[in-house]
C-alpha cells in the first residue's frame, strides 16, 4: 500500500525536529567556547538539515491541510490554524537563521553573529515544540493524518452495527458475540476468538464496566462510542465463555 500524504508530512517533519534542536545545542555549546573543530565542521551540516527538514514538512504540510479543514470541527479547527501559521513563521526563522550564517562565512563572522545565531536557534527550538504539541493535539485527540480513521474507524464501525443488531432484536449474548470478533469491534485480536486470552488477558467469564473502561476509556473504546450498554452486550457474551486461570 502507497504511503498517505500525511505520513510522508510526519516522515518529513521528523528531520527538522530533530536537526533543530541539534543545531540549538551545538550553537549553544559553540557560543561558550565548547566542542572545537567537530562543531564548526558540523554546524552547517545540521543546519542545511533542518532548511531541507522545513521545506519538506512545509511541502507535505500544505498538501494535507486540506485534510485538516475536514476533520476539525468548530473550535477545534484552531488547533489546526495554529498549527499552520507556527508552521510559517518557523520556516522563515530557520531560513533567516540559515541567510545569518551565511553573511559571516563571506565577511569573517563576527561574535555577535554567533550569539544572534545561538538565540535564534533556542527560538525555533521552541517553536517546534509547541507546533509539535498542538499538532500531537490535532492528531491523537482529532484524528487528523489517520489515514481512513485507521482502527479507530473499524471501532465506530463496529459500535454501529452493535447497535443496529440490537435494535433489530438480536439477543445481547449474540449481538456481543458478532461485536467482539475481529470484524467487529475487534476485541479478539488481542483476547482470542473466545476470549481465553491472547496478546491481553483473558476475559472469559466477564468483566466490570469500570475496569473495562479504566483501560480503554482513552484508547480504542472511548464511551462516546462504545457506550454502557455496548459494554453490557459485550460482557453478555463474555460470560458464555469459560474463565481462564491467570486471565486476571
């Protein structure tokens, strides 16, 4: 399957947050007289690192900003303005900081030019960290880059027709059945087909809701989708099946 655009945003964004930062350290260490040779060697290197890092992240980033406008909804699309313009402003920081390193190398640097550099770059330092928390934020609460909602979606999915088996009259022990299989909420990937225990525990014999929502409420079952009576369908089905010993 081809990369998304939003995975080639994330590989791309990941060299600038890691050459910026480096690039902040070695300025630091070189604006107090440390590192010698190696790091007047390296300095431009890992500068040119974070430039290309910028412009790749900035390219991919446009590309799926429309992606973004999509699945933010009301306030929450802040988060993604936000994002955007820390996006720009770090992209003329860096590139301001790469023209400022140049100037020196053609006229013989001075130690002002130095300092201004090592301040600059403690300022896009942080910059990335807080574009990458309010893009964290964007991703992991709103779902923003997860191609197709990912297994989020197959949760939804599965909630969904949950609901209508049990509307339609299906007994809940069924309807449980039918959602804890991998093609439904998906619960046996990781329980078994009979929920004996595989990568997680065993749960045969059922389980409290509180315990069931005090591991999934913020993963893959949050209770605005996979509700209390989700659960008590689930759990009908649960107890069908054999406690296994050591599934605790």
């Amino acid at each position: 399957m081809p990369p998304h655009l939003s995975e080639l945003h994330g590989a791309a964004t990941h060299l600038a947050v890691v050459a910026i930062p480096l690039y902040a350290v070695i300025m630091g260490l070189r604006r107090y007289g440390r590192g010698g040779a190696t790091l007047v060697t390296v300095e431009p290197w890992v500068l040119g690192a974070a430039v290309v890092g910028v412009a790749a992240s900035g390219l991919t980033g446009l590309l799926v900003w429309g992606q973004a406008q999509q699945q933010l909804r009301g306030h929450a699309f802040r988060n993604g303005t936000v994002h955007f313009w820390l996006g720009i402003a770090l992209a003329l920081v860096v590139v301001g900081t790469a023209a400022l390193r140049y100037r020196p190398l053609r006229t013989g640097g001075t130690t002002a030019v130095g300092t201004a550099l090592a301040a600059v770059a403690v300022l896009a330092f942080a910059m990335v960290a807080v574009q990458g928390y309010v893009g964290g934020r964007m991703t992991y609460e709103h779902g923003v880059g997860v191609e197709a909602g990912g297994q989020f979606a197959q949760t939804a999915r599965g909630a969904g027709a949950l609901n209508l088996a049990l509307v339609a009259g299906m007994s809940p022990v069924k309807a449980g059945a039918q959602a804890f299989s991998t093609t439904g909420l998906g619960c046996a990937a990781c329980h078994g087909d009979h929920a004996q225990g595989a990568r997680g525990p065993g749960l045969g014999g059922g389980r409290e809701l509180d315990a069931f929502r005090r591991v999934h409420a913020h993963g893959l079952f949050p209770p605005s989708v996979v509700t209390d009576k989700d659960f008590a369908a689930i759990n009908a089905f649960l107890r069908t099946q054999p406690r296994v010993r050591g599934g605790d």
